[in-house]
C-alpha cells in the first residue's frame, strides 16, 4: 500500500504543459492597448507579437508603438522587448518578469527624442509586462498544494513554450 502511494505521488511530482505563440498572444489580448503621458510625448504600446526562438531563455515581444510628441506629428514604430518569467504560487499563476527593452525603433524621430522615448517605453515595459498572467495552475493539476510548487523550468522549442511546475 506504500508503494501503490509513492508511485501515485511520483507521477504528479511536476506538471508539464506547454504554450503556442498563439495562447501567449491571446492572453496578451486582454492587456493592451497602453497609454502613457508624458509632458512631451504620449505614447501608446498595442497587442505584441510574441517570438519563441528555440534554445533561447527569454521570450521576445515585438510590441508596435505609437509616438504623438506635442508639436509634432504621430510616428509609428516597434520595440523589441524580451521577458523571462515568474511563478506566483500562492495564486497558481505564471507571469511575465524582468522585461528589457532591447530596442525601440520609430522611423522620422531623431536621436534625442528617440533616447526620451525610450525612457518612457521602458517604464511602461517595467510597470505592465509583470502583470501579465499567462498561465494559471489548478492546485488538481498538481498532487500537493500550489503553495508547495514552484516554476521548475521553462524552455522554448519546437516553436512552443513548455513549463515545468513541480515541488520547491
């Protein structure tokens, strides 16, 4: 009767699941547009599209992005962010942490208000990706409490995030 235990318990020791670029960008769906104001530019960051490059440990968003700057026209442009992720336990929930803004292309701005810009992507960068929940764990998905699991591992490949949830 031991036996029969430990090997039911083994098999739920960790949860795999994996996630399609397309799961990602649906979820990333109910989380833009962004706005933000500035006393010189407003800037607005809409739906980013997620690249999951194999062996890579970071996921990219290229997120489009529009520039009004006061006195000027709208420019239009994308930024390359790339993010890791976070498991929140006691919520089941894993998220989008430590985003870095790689680069921020706008054709038609120059350099110094092209370096302001991107001052303000990366705050908004660094206030709105780590609240985007992708994934949420079911405490019945695992054999022991979420508040006992932790985010195992994460890779990309074969064009699909794959998570592994298990014990601390």
């Amino acid at each position: 009767m031991l036996l029969l235990f430990a090997v039911s318990s083994s098999s739920h020791a960790a949860f795999e699941t994996s996630l399609s670029t397309g799961q990602i960008e649906k979820v990333l769906e109910q989380y833009f547009p962004l706005n933000e104001y500035a006393a010189f530019a407003r800037m607005e960051m809409h739906r980013p599209q997620v690249r999951l490059v194999n062996g890579n440990e970071k996921i990219v968003l290229i997120v489009p992005v529009v520039a009004n700057i006061v006195g000027g026209e709208k420019h239009q442009g994308h930024a390359t962010i790339s993010v890791s992720l976070a498991y929140k336990p006691h919520i089941g929930g894993v998220y989008f942490s430590q985003p870095e803004l790689l680069e921020l292309a706008i054709p038609g701005v120059d350099g110094q208000m092209q370096s302001a810009l991107k001052g303000i992507i990366d705050v908004m960068s660094q206030n709105s990706f780590p609240v985007v929940k992708i994934y949420t764990v079911k405490e019945r998905m695992l054999n022991h409490t979420l508040a006992k699991s932790t985010l195992k591992s994460f890779r990309v490949a074969d064009d699909k995030l794959h998570l592994v949830i298990g014990f601390k």
